[in-house]
C-alpha cells in the first residue's frame, strides 16, 4: 500500500528534472538578436513589474529558509526554486538593458531588508505555491502574445521552470493536507491572507502590475485552476472569491504573514 510520503514529488526526482531541464542563460537566449522594434510599451510594463517581483527572491528566501529550516526535503527545494527565481530577474533585467531601459540597484534593494515570520507554514505554501500558476500561465501567454523572437523564447524558459515549482507545491500540499489532517476551513482561513507576491517588492505599482497581467495575460486560468487543485486536495468546501478581491485593489493588502 502506498502511503502519502511515497507518493510525494522527492527532491531527487524534482532536481533530476530540473538539471534535465536547465537552460542556459548565455547560450539558450540569443540576446545579439533581440529587435526592440518589435516590443511593445504594455510588454516593456509587464517585464519591469515581473522583473522587479523576481528580484524580490533573496529577501523571500530569507523568509522561508527560516520558516522551513527544519524541512529538509522543502528547504533543498526552495534553495533550488529562488536561484531560478533570481535567475528569472537577472534574464529579465539582461533583456530590458537590450531595450534600452535599466533597472537600478536601489529598486531591486528596497524593502529587502525587512523580514516576514510566518507562525503556519500553510500560509507560505499557500502564498508561493498559488503564485507558481499565476506566473506559469503569464509567462506563457507573453510567449505566446508577443512578436519578438527572444521574448518568446525568454518567457517560454521561465514559464517551464515555473510549471515545474508549481508541480513541487502542489504534491507538498497535497502531503502537508494529509499528515497534518487540514480540510477546507483551514486552507480558507490561510487563504484569506492570500495576495500575489511582490508587495513588498513594488509597493504602490503592485495593485496595476497584477491587474494588468490578469487582464492582458492570465485572465481566469489560474482561479479555475486553484479551484480543481484545492478542492481535490480539501473537498469542495474550498472558496477562493475574495482570492481576486484581495490581490486586485489596496484593501487588505499588508506584507503577507
Ligand atoms: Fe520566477
Ligand atoms: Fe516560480
């Protein structure tokens, strides 16, 4: 018979895939072919706010490593996860510079400095977890939206690694639900601290940043998502409406704990 932990996603099987996986930034992205001719200022918009959300992952390892210092399998997989996040910034920063636009040292360094202590790991697992889809399916569908050859190629590389950190969290939870016996109230009530990432990060320009990627990009994809992943892990106790509520205007909005 198996038991949960057997049918959990092992780290050796989540680094395997991501070493088979790994792409190289110098030589897997063709930077002496990027047109900015071919960019468009809503793309340019979109690529400053992820940049800078991305850029956030030193102080959001900060965080996590702490809270799951104990953790082995989940603390070698976030040490994993933020070197491709960081890497996500430094590709995307690389890309702006060939567009003429430059994100500075003191943008990416504000805010870094202050730390987030969670009591329940739910509420991390919820917040990362949930945002791997919204990334996934963005990045993807700027692949797909965009004219410019080495955009399509960047965002389809960072899409791919972010569908395979979703793939981590969604086995995690689905093992963390079970051990710890957690049913749909529980994963309400961390979901009512849910907001996208980047707060922290972007300030003022978070509220715009994700409404202006749900609406050009992700649309309801995500929620219909999160919907058949949570009730298949919970039950179809699971509400997600004030989700969009909480991540789409101010109300609400503090730094995540
Ligand atoms: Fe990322
Ligand atoms: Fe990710």
């Amino acid at each position: 018979m198996h038991t949960t932990s057997n049918l959990r996603l092992s780290f050796d099987r989540f680094f395997a895939a991501t070493e088979r996986h790994r792409w190289e930034l110098e030589t897997d992205i063709p930077w002496a072919e990027v047109r900015p001719d071919l960019v468009t200022q809503d793309e340019v918009r979109v690529l400053r706010g992820s940049a800078l959300v991305e850029s956030f992952a030193p102080g959001y390892g900060a965080d996590l490593l702490t809270t799951f210092a104990a953790d082995v399998a989940m603390s070698s997989f976030l040490t994993i996860q933020l070197y491709e996040e960081f890497k996500h910034f430094h590709a995307l920063r690389r890309y702006l510079h060939c567009l003429g636009i430059e994100v500075t040292d003191a943008e990416i360094t504000q805010g870094r400095a202050e730390r987030v202590a969670y009591d329940d790991p739910l509420v991390p697992l919820l917040k990362f977890g949930i945002s791997e889809v919204f990334t996934a399916v963005a990045y993807r569908e700027i692949a797909r939206h965009t004219r410019e050859p080495v955009l399509q190629k960047l965002s389809t590389c960072i899409s791919d690694d972010e569908y395979r950190h979703l793939g981590w969290y969604v086995s995690y939870l689905e093992g963390y639900v079970n051990e710890h016996g957690i049913g749909a109230a529980e994963v309400n009530a961390a979901l009512e601290h849910y907001q996208h990432q980047g707060l922290d990060a972007i300030g003022s320009e978070w509220v715009e940043h994700w409404n202006f990627v749900g609406e050009r990009y992700t649309r309801l994809e995500p929620y219909r998502y999160l919907k058949r992943m949570l009730r298949g892990l919970v039950g179809s106790g699971v509400k997600l409406q004030n989700m969009g509520r909480r991540t789409s205007n101010f109300t609400g909005a503090q730094t995540f704990r």
